[in-house]
C-alpha cells in the first residue's frame, strides 16, 4: 500500500470521524466509519481493500487518544 494510499485513509477518517461529534460516538462507532472510508479509498485507488479497511479503522478508532477528532 502506497504511502499516499495511508495518508489519504487517515485524513478521509479523521474528517468523517470528526463529523459525528453531536452524537457521541464510541470507539466502536469511529472504527467502523474508518474502516469503511478506508475500504473506499483503497478500492477507488486499486489497492488491496482489506488494508484500507485496517489502516482506516486503527485510524478511526486512535484518531480521538491522539486528540484529532475531539
């Protein structure tokens, strides 16, 4: 997986993460957003899904204990 591949999973987590605040999402809530950005971004990219949804929902699920989606 390239890095710009990464980077774009991270930073397309991290803003729809960010856009569930009025709700109170868990850390459950915020991977699953991720994992799904991630997915759409590897595939949309033709890389290997599966990765895109690792990479997305670690980042989704993290992005709140390193305080970027608060």
């Amino acid at each position: 997986m390239s890095k710009f591949l990464a980077i774009a999973a991270l930073v397309g987590t991290t803003a729809v993460a960010g856009c569930t605040q009025g709700i109170n999402p868990t850390d459950t809530d915020r991977a699953l957003i991720g994992a799904g950005v991630g997915a759409t971004v590897a595939h949309v990219g033709g890389h290997n899904v599966v990765k895109g949804a690792a990479i997305g929902g670690a980042a989704g699920a993290l992005c709140n204990d390193v305080r970027l989606c608060q």
